[in-house]
C-alpha cells in the first residue's frame, strides 16, 4: 500500500491524526514515548475440565499506564455462572505448552524383540540351505529303493464250493456216531451205524433186559463163591472200577478224552464178562440168558448197516443240502442268476432228496475249495489267472489267496470264480457269506526324480561297486513325489538298492 500524500484532500490518515514524513526519513532507534512493562498475568490452576482459572484481584498491583487502578470490592462468587461458562477459544497460553505424551508399553517393546528374533532366524536358516546347496551341488544325489504295493477292494456276495461228497440212506430211524465230528478220517474207517425202518428203541429195551437178567444172576453165583482166592476176577474187578475212577474225574474236571476213556472202560468189562462166562460156563440158566441176550442183537442187527469213510477226507455230519449239486464238478455251470438264487439260499431241483432219503454225512476232501463271488461293482474287469487277496467275513474272518479261474458277466451281474488252495476247516461250515477282494500289486518306490529316459526307455540309474547301470522299469503310477515301478529285468534292483537322484 502507498503512502497517501499530505496534499491529497480527504485523507483518512491525516483526518485520524497520522503525520506525513517523507520517503527518506529514518526512524529513531528509540520510540519517542516510553511503553511500560507488561505485567506477567499468572496462570492458575483450573477449577475443573473446560472451566477458566477464577479470578481474585490482587491488592497493590502495579500502574498501568500510569494510573492506579481503584479497588474493586470482591464479587460474590456466583457457582451457576462458571458452571455455564464454557469457554469458545482456545486455552489461554497454549502455545506455550508442550503435548503430552504417554509412555511405551513394555509390551510393545517386547513383540518388537521377538519380531527381530524370528526375521533373524529365518535369515539364518535361509543361509544355511542356500550354503548347503551350493556346497552340496558338486555332490550326487541318491535314493534308497523301497517296497511298496498298490491295490483296491471289490466287494459282494459268495458262495463256498467245497469238494465233498454226501452220503444217504433211505428209511432211517436212528444213527449211533462213532467218528467225531470234523476229524480226518481215512478210506475205510468206521463213521457211523445206520438202523433202517423197522426198528425200534423196543429192540433195544429188550435187548437191555437181557442184559440185566445176566448181571444180576452173575451177583448171585458170586455170592455163593469165594472170590477172596480168585485172584484173576479180583485183577478184572479192579482194572473196571480203575477205569469207573478216571472216568468220574474226567466229567467233574471237564478235562480229558472222554470218547477214548469210555473205549477203555468198555474193553474192561468186556473182559471180566467174558471171563465171567468161562467160569460158569455150565451153568444151563446162564447159558439161556446168554443165548437170549444173542438172539437178540441178531435181530437188531438185522436193521444195522454200518458206514465206512468212503474217501479220505474231513467228516462231518452237518449238511445243508447243497452238497449234491454244488461240488467240484458242478460249479463252473451256474450262472449268476443261479448263484444268486442259492446265495438267498434256495436250493435248487436237482438237490432235493427223495421221499425217505436222510443225509448221513459227508466228506470234505483237503487240497483246494472255491468261491462263486457276485461283484458289487460288475464294470470291473479283472485279470483271469490272477492272485488276489481274498476276506470270507463270517464269525471267525479268514484272509486267503484266491485265484481267479474265469468270470461270466450277465444279467447285469459280474460272476467271479475264485479257486482257493489251502486248509478246508476254516469254510467247513460256510455256504453264503460277504467277501472282499483285494487287487494287491507289489512294486519298488522310488522318488519321482529317479526316473530316467535313455533312448525312449525309462528307468533309473542303480548304483552298484563298479559302476552305474541304467535298468528300465515298468511305471505302474507316479506323482509329484514318489513312483510305484516293476523291473523289466530280474537282475539287480531290489529293495535296498541305491539309485541316482536327477
């Protein structure tokens, strides 16, 4: 702005009393009127947040502008005004103030140290790889070859195929046991004694009185005797009461061969009464009880007809009627339509028994037994002649090798036929049950950066004490990790090997 000029009419500075110097006047160092000193006003507390300090005059302060200021009789404090007043400014003297500022936590303090304890340790692990991997990039890698296997489960329905033969007879009417039950018997052996029709337990209720009428007679003519010089009876007596001793033990004990005991206390008695009967041999009324007692078993024998294992083999006298029709011979002509029918366990027309027809036992010959398995998934398609691991779940489950002999695909239903080599005693009583097959592949695993191609061949490299060799392999799967291979070559890749790492 410039300097309006005294000559300017209508000057508002000079109207206000300013006077008009000139361009090149110098202004005194000194101002011409003497400012007093401004007092310093002190700052006082406040009474409470955003209220002003209170204010009390202060006697005999000092002039301003050379006027004493009069006394000023004391105001009533009045608590409504400062409590309305809020001031609209900023604080007096803020400017003069330094912000406030809280403390670190120690908590800060310590996430910063464990930050630079792991950033630090990274960096050191870091350095250690990169330093390991340039140390060790002049060195050959290698793997340790290990066994592996690959495989799945199929599932389905089963029916057991063992080879036995049942054995009838027409016009039973009672079977007296004298093998035991599923033991190995031989060709000729005696199994079992058959009464046809005809007979009845009247037969034998007179044969017994016979027998009776013996016994009690024999007590009467040793009565009158003196057995006390008769030391070949008292020998009998004894061995038969012996034998009477341990077989009482063996029935309280529950421990014991009781079948062969009871042979033993047989042949006893059988002794002493035949030794019995050369001692009163003329003795007319013992000789008629004998006598009648013989015609008696004559007659009953007339409805025996005893049975001989007519094969060697595991007997058992439990059937359940498919014996006849599901055999060695005959399971590779159903189809699974058929398979399925007897799986739900109906039997078919050529298994049925005529009218008076009772099965009396069979024979399970050792060696092989077969499987009718209906797959769950009939898309699979396995390989005929191939060995698979075969689950029969039932009370006790059994793991076997099976190999698959043929399949038949129909009906919607894929019919497998699965021939086991092996012990029959653990499927002796099993015609229908649920199975798993298991496809069990057994190969090498290697890390997948062992494989190798040479000329279009792949394989790895092994490390043998004279050198390197190239084997080619069969891949059987292979992922980012490892490789499931089969040597082509039966030579010297193994479990164990070493091979090169690329």
């Amino acid at each position: 702005m410039q300097t309006p000029g005294n000559n300017e009419p209508n000057n508002p500075y000079a109207l206000q009393g300013f006077t008009a110097v000139s361009s090149g006047y110098n202004a005194p160092e000194q101002p011409i009127f003497d400012m007093p000193q401004q007092p310093q006003i002190p700052v006082q507390q406040q009474v409470g947040p955003g209220m002003p300090p209170p204010y009390s005059p202060v006697q005999g302060d000092a002039p301003y502008n050379g006027y004493q200021q009069p006394p000023q009789p004391p105001s009533p404090p009045n608590e409504y005004a400062q409590a309305a007043y809020q001031p609209q400014g900023p604080a007096p003297f803020q400017s003069t103030q330094m912000p406030y500022r809280a403390p670190r936590s120690s908590n800060y303090n310590r996430i910063n140290l464990i930050l630079g304890l792991i950033i630090g340790g990274l960096v050191i692990v870091l350095g250690v790889i990169a330093a390991s991997q340039l140390l060790g990039s002049g060195k050959t890698r290698t793997a340790i070859v290990a066994a592996g296997t690959l495989g799945s489960n199929y599932t389905g329905d089963a029916v057991v195929v063992r080879n036995e033969v049942m054995y009838t007879q027409e016009g039973i009417s009672q079977i007296d046991y004298i093998a035991n039950e599923g033991t190995v018997v031989n060709r000729g052996d005696k199994v079992c004694v058959v009464y046809t029709s005809g007979f009845s337990n009247k037969e034998w209720t007179t044969l017994n009185n016979y027998r009776t009428q013996i016994k009690e007679y024999q007590k009467t003519l040793l009565a009158a005797t003196n057995i006390e010089t008769d030391n070949q009876l008292k020998r009998l007596n004894s061995a038969v009461l012996s034998r009477a001793l341990e077989t009482q033990n063996i029935v309280q004990r529950q421990a014991g061969n009781m079948l062969n005991q009871e042979e033993l206390l047989a042949h006893d008695i059988t002794e002493r009464a035949y030794y019995l009967r050369q001692k009163y041999a003329d003795d007319q009324k013992l000789n008629r009880l004998y006598d009648d007692e013989k015609t008696q078993s004559q007659r009953i024998e007339t409805w025996t007809k005893p049975f001989a294992a007519g094969d060697t083999g595991v007997v058992s006298f439990y059937t359940d009627g498919f014996e006849r029709v599901l055999n060695e011979n005959s399971y590779e002509s159903y189809s699974p339509t058929e398979v399925r029918q007897m799986y739900r366990g109906v039997l078919p027309e050529a298994a049925a028994l005529g009218r008076n027809e009772v099965a009396v036992y069979r024979i399970v010959r050792q060696g092989t037994y077969h499987v009718l398995m209906l797959c769950d998934d009939p898309s699979w398609t396995p390989t005929v002649g191939a060995s698979y691991e075969l689950l029969l779940e039932s009370f006790d489950n059994t793991r076997v090798s099976a190999t698959v002999e043929s399949l038949t695909r129909a009906e919607g239903e894929l019919l497998l036929r699965l021939t086991i080599r092996g012990d029959v005693q653990p499927v002796l009583y099993i015609r229908s049950c649920h199975v798993q097959l298991s496809e069990s592949i057994y190969s090498l695993t290697v890390p997948a950066n062992a494989l190798t191609d040479d000329n279009g061949d792949i394989g790895v490299v092994v490390v043998q004490p004279d050198g390197n060799y190239f084997l080619p392999v069969d891949v059987i799967s292979q992922d980012a990790r490892e490789a499931h291979i089969v040597p082509k070559l039966n030579n010297i890749l193994s479990e164990g090997s070493v091979v090169l790492l690329f």
